[in-house]
C-alpha cells in the first residue's frame, strides 16, 4: 500500500501494485489481495519481525479479514467470493516526499533498510525500495507497504531493489546536501526520484571524482555509457549453491548502502527563517505574551487536531501537541521543518512537520492527478483549529492575497477555532517587505481585519502583543462542525 492509498475512500492511487488494491468501506480500510500475493503477505505478517515491528509501531497495523466477512465486504465493492481481504489502520494524515524536510527523508531510507535487514534471518525479503512505502505518525516513519515483503530465493544474492533504493533514497539527499536542490523539485517531477546521470551533471569535475559522488553517480554514468541497452543478462536471476554466501553477499551490501546513508545525514542548518517566530519581531515580554495567550487557548479547549500554518522551528507546534493535540504543521522553508521534526522526535510529540507552502501547496499529482491528493483536500475540514500565527502579512504583501481570501480559506480548514495574528501596517517588519507599496495596503486596518473576520468567525478573545503593532486574536467559526 502506498502513501496514497490510506488517505481517500477510492481506490484511485492503489492501481500500481498488481499484488492488491486498496478499497475503503465505511471508513474502513481494506486491501483485496490477488491470489498470487496471499501466501507471501501471509508469511509476512506471521513473522516475527512484523509482529515486533506493529509492537513498537513501525508497521502499520494490518489483520487479515476472516473469510465470511471478507466475501460480504467483497460484495460491496463488487470483488471475487474468494477475495483475501486484509484491514488496515488508517493513520491520521497522509504525507508524500516532496513534502518532507531531508531529515524525513533520511529516517525513511533508514526504516527501509532496517526492515530488509530485519527479514533476512526470516527467508523474506522487499521487492521494493520507494519512499511511498512509508508514512509518517508525527515525527516518526510507519512502513505502510506490506505487499512490498515477500518470501524470498535463499540463494539469491541480490537485492533487485536495490538501483530503486538509491535512486529514491540516496540521490536525492546527496543532491539535496551537496547542491541544494529541493526535494519537492526531485519528486513532484519525478516519482522515482533522480538518476545518477542527472547527479553526475550537477557535479565540477572534481567532485565528480569524489565519494560518495563518484560511487552514487559518476561510475553509474560512465558503466551506463558502456552498457547495452539490449543485454538483458543484468536482470537475470542469479542463484548461488551456498544459500548462507548467498545471505552474506546480501547482507554485506545492506551494510553498505546503511554507511553510504549514513554519510548523508542532512546537517542541522539555519536559513533566513530559523528562529524567526520569536525574533526581533518581538521583545522578550511580547513573545512570552504571545506564548500566554496561544497556550491559554489551548488548554482551555483542548482541540485534538491541530494545523500550524507557517510553523517555523515549530515552537507553537509543540505547544499544541505537549496539550495532547495531533498536530500538522506546515512552513515553506525545509531548513525550519527540520528544526520541528528534529524537536518533535526529541520529545516525542505527536506533530508532524511537512515542507508546504499555503500560498502554492501541494496540487494533486500522479496519474490523473488522483494518485496524490493535493495538500488542501487532504487538510480541508481535519482540524479543531488553525493556527496561523505571524503569518498573515506575508500572504498579503509578499504573495498578494487578498485577506477575504485567507480568512475564506482558513474557515475551510478548521471546523472550530482560528488563532491568528494581525499585523499591522505601521509594523517594521511590514513596512520592509512592503517595499515601498504601502499605498497598496492602505486600507489594511485593525477595524479593516475585524469586520472580514466577523464573516466567519465570532470572536473569543483578542490582546495586543506588549510593544508591538500586533494584535491576536481567538476567532470561532459561526457555524462550526461537529467534532468527529
């Protein structure tokens, strides 16, 4: 199952793997597995390491459906009387790799190794090696594919996922650390991630000639060069009399690509935006009123699902979630969601940091655009309440949104509550983003702000921040939805 297909009631995104198709029904999660695929998804799931592994939550949670109400579930949806049915746990948010920060990344390309290492000793192998195996519960990956494991040759030395492994895993962090490009450049162009001739391209000659560069991507280039389309003999079958050689070779490459990923941990790093929700924005005792009136609000409605929108470090973040919330939160800037996954699994906060831009987030991608549903059909409707906290005057000056249209938009994402921060225009920092067009804005007003927010929202609450031309305010929409 790929990220894709635990997140809607359609099967839309589940067409790839022959092996099953993933059905919803309900509200319930179901996989139709074909006849070719049960012994396999059976051995896997009564191994030991599934079961230690759904133990400490790294694989989803999987039952296979008893027979009976397999061939009703079946009916509905139009499936064979002998259909394997097996029910997944739906995890509360789906999110692809071109969301993640690289530090996601890495920690995917880690559980994946870890679970090919752990199913040797057990006869099983993955045929598979993509990052869209994989979701995230707050900071921490969930190998959600479990049609991906299957019995495998003992003989066997190789690993056939293992060019897919680095051209998903360890290509894009390499060309991420090493040149910057954006994961979300490497993914939404290309499901598959990068090949090791676009890397080599990147590279001045030098670096060409030095790991892991010249192991990842320039003797790929040039053995590429000499390579036969047409020679077949690579991708035959290849098996050794000796089954524990045949374990070691496999074992032993294992154990390299986990040092080649180690060598591309992504570094912590600052960028323009590190630190920046508790700024120069800000004097001491503003920033801690801020933090007064946000948390004040929490603990007095305690709202499960929470969005952050433009989360920085994730400070507010973490605060939704120390009150028990399941938090989202978002930022344009991959360095700052770094910083909030490394603090959320730190602390083991149930918050997970996903690189979105609300201004252009995530459209939907994949074959008819199905396959991955955008950001905001995913998150339209899923939360208690938002938070959109020094945000706003950037999606006015900076992206020239108009406010009715934030204020539209935010009432579509919370079914309850919105705080948000109101800044001013006579604000330093707004006057220097506004670059000279304040008469653009000139009827951007506090009384201005009230109104288009008495549209939709009734408001709670409101206090300026001490020595700041920023107010907050604690909104609740006028016709909010029943909690789920």
């Amino acid at each position: 199952m790929k990220s894709s297909e635990l997140q809607a009631s359609s099967a839309a995104g589940s067409f790839r793997d022959p092996a099953g198709r993933l059905f919803s029904v309900e509200g319930r999660l179901l996989r139709a597995v074909a006849p070719s695929a049960a012994a396999d998804l059976q051995a896997f799931l009564d191994s030991t390491t599934a079961r230690r592994w759904g133990e400490a939550g790294k694989l989803v949670a999987s039952r296979r459906v008893d027979s009976r109400e397999a061939q009703a579930l079946g009916a509905r949806v139009g499936l064979a009387g002998d259909a394997v049915l097996v029910e997944h746990e739906p995890l509360p948010f789906v999110s692809y790799p071109y969301e993640w920060a690289p530090e996601m990344l890495h920690a995917a390309a880690g559980l994946t190794l870890e679970l090919a290492e752990a199913l040797l000793p057990e006869g099983l192998g993955l045929k598979d090696a993509t990052p869209y195996n994989i979701l995230f519960r707050g900071p921490q990956p969930v190998f959600v594919d479990v049609l991906s494991a299957e019995r495998r040759d003992p003989g066997d030395p190789t690993w056939l996922a293992h060019a897919q492994f680095v051209r998903s895993f360890l290509l894009p962090l390499l060309a991420n650390r090493r040149f910057g490009l954006p994961l979300d450049k490497v993914f939404t162009t290309s499901r598959d991630g990068l090949e090791p001739e676009e890397v080599y391209r990147l590279a001045g000659p030098l670096a060409k000639l030095r790991p892991p560069l010249l192991g990842l991507a320039t003797l790929p280039t040039w053995l590429g060069r000499r390579h036969d389309p047409d020679d077949t003999r690579p991708y035959q079958p290849r098996t050794l009399s000796d089954p524990e050689k045949a374990r070691f070779i496999l074992e032993s490459l294992l154990r390299s690509q986990r040092r080649q990923l180690d060598r591309l941990a992504p570094g912590a790093h600052r960028s323009a935006w590190s630190g920046y929700g508790a700024g120069p924005s800000y004097t001491e005792a503003g920033f801690s009123a801020k933090q007064e009136f946000v948390e004040s609000a929490l603990k007095e409605f305690h709202p499960r699902r929470v969005l952050d929108v433009g989360c920085n470090t994730g400070h507010f973040a973490a605060l939704a979630a120390r009150q028990g919330a399941r938090v989202v939160a978002i930022d344009a800037d991959a360095a700052v969601v770094g910083a909030a996954w490394r603090r959320a699994r730190a602390e083991s906060l149930e918050l997970l940091p996903l690189v979105v831009n609300l201004a252009r987030p995530s459209p939907a991608v994949g074959w008819r655009n199905r396959e991955c549903a955008s950001f905001l059909e995913r998150a339209r409707g899923g939360f208690d309440a938002v938070l959109m906290l020094a945000l706003l005057h950037h999606l006015l000056v900076s992206e020239r949104v108009p406010l009715e249209d934030v204020l539209d938009l935010a009432a579509e994402l919370t079914t309850d509550f919105l705080l948000i921060e109101y800044v001013d225009p006579a604000d330093p920092l707004f006057r220097r983003i506004t670059r000279g067009r304040e008469r653009l804005h000139a009827d951007l007003t506090r009384e201005a702000f009230e109104a288009a927010c008495r549209r939709r929202f009734t408001c709670l609450r409101s206090a300026r921040v001490p020595e700041a031309h920023r107010w907050l305010y604690l909104l609740r929409k006028t016709e909010p939805h029943a909690r789920p």
